[in-house]
C-alpha cells in the first residue's frame, strides 16, 4: 500500500510515499513534502491510496493559500501617540443588503502606537442608535498588524448609508475612524402593473328612447 499524488496545482517532492503498515482499526499518520508556489494564489494537492496500482479509500488532499510576502504591505510609520491605528485595507467597497440585515465586515489595521494592544482595546460603532455595538480587538504589538471584524447592522429604510466604527482604549477613541458603505433595497416584490382591460364592442338593435337620466326604454 502506497500514497499517490493524482493532481493539483502544487507539485510533491515525492509523487508516491510508502505507508506504514496498520492493522484492521489501528489509525497512521500520513506525510507528504510538497513545495509551495511562489506566486499568491489557492493551490492544493489530492492524493489517493493505492494497493496494488488499485485506489482505494477516500482522497486525502491538501489546500494551501499562498499570500504576500510581509515586505510588500505598507511600511508602518511610528506614531507619537502611544494608542494609534493605521489602515491597511480599503474601506469604500459598498455593501448590498436588505433593511435591517447584519453583515459581518472586517478592516486590516496595524498598530503604529507605542503600547501593545489589550483587553482594553475594543471596537464601537459610533452611529446614532448603534452605540451598544462593540468587537473585541485581538492582542496586538506594537508594529504589528491584524484583521478586526464587526456586525454592521443595516438602516431599515432603504436607501445609501455609511456604517461608522473606531478603535476605543477604555473610553478614549484612537486612530482612524473605519467606514463601511451600505446600499439597502427593500426586499418587497414589486407589484405588478395591473392588467389593460380592452373595451369589448357592444351591438345594439332597435331604436332607443331617453325618457329619465340613467334609465333607457327600449
């Protein structure tokens, strides 16, 4: 018995390894070399058991995102301020939701303060009525960067809004404020346009005398 690679974007050291033997009910762990891509991307690697050039099994595959290097991000300038935030990611993409919707939105920030990041270091919406509505902020050091998410919840009015969130220590804001852009359409079919109706000719014999307004004698 032998573990073979049978396709993928990423290419093994090794297309075919040895497998230790197992008993009926006895577990074993596999290992496969593969060498990862240079370039950004999603790559992976399937690999399948094989006893005697026959499959057997079910496929073991392996799945590898490949991101940017750290030395092509931004340079992160120092601050004097010893709570700061920078943004590292766009904040202008537009989100389409229907009224009263939640969606969770997330900003890569970096801490270009003096003092690590905390417990203390918390993410709040500073709409009006949404003021209740915070994220927790992963530990960060100072120079570092990370990725902070929150619940946006929509207007119920449809219509174009802007969702509002900065980074707070206690009770004091620090850093720039992080936008999410909002489109909100109503959910409700439109209704449909009702149908023309066509006069329908009618024929009338005989002659006709007006003797009351409203009333007809033949």
């Amino acid at each position: 018995v032998d573990l073979q690679c049978v396709r993928g974007t990423m290419k093994p050291a090794c297309k075919t390894l040895s497998v230790p033997m197992a008993k009926p009910g006895e577990a074993v762990t596999l290992e496969a070399e593969i060498n990862v891509p240079s370039e950004p991307g999603t790559y992976e690697s399937i690999w399948v058991l094989m006893c005697d050039g026959v499959p057997f099994g079910q496929q073991v595959w392996s799945k590898v995102v490949v991101v940017e290097a750290a030395d092509t991000l931004p340079r992160i300038v120092p601050s004097r301020h010893e709570y700061s935030s920078l943004l590292l990611s766009p904040d202008d993409v537009q989100e389409t939701v229907g009224p009263g919707d939640r969606l969770t939105r997330r900003w890569c920030v970096a801490n270009n303060g003096s003092l690590a990041w905390d417990a203390d270091v918390r993410l709040i919406c500073v709409d009006a009525g949404q003021k209740e509505n915070a994220s927790s902020v992963p530990p960060l050091q100072p120079g570092g960067y990370c990725e902070v998410e929150a619940t946006v919840v929509a207007p119920t009015r449809p219509g174009e809004s802007i969702s509002r969130w900065v980074l707070l220590h206690g009770d004091k804001p620090f850093g720039y404020i992080l936008f999410c852009p909002l489109k909100v359409v109503s959910n409700e079919p439109k209704a449909e346009p009702e149908p023309e109706i066509e006069p329908v000719p009618v024929n009338l014999t005989g002659s006709l005398d007006v003797i009351e307004e409203g009333t007809i004698r033949r």
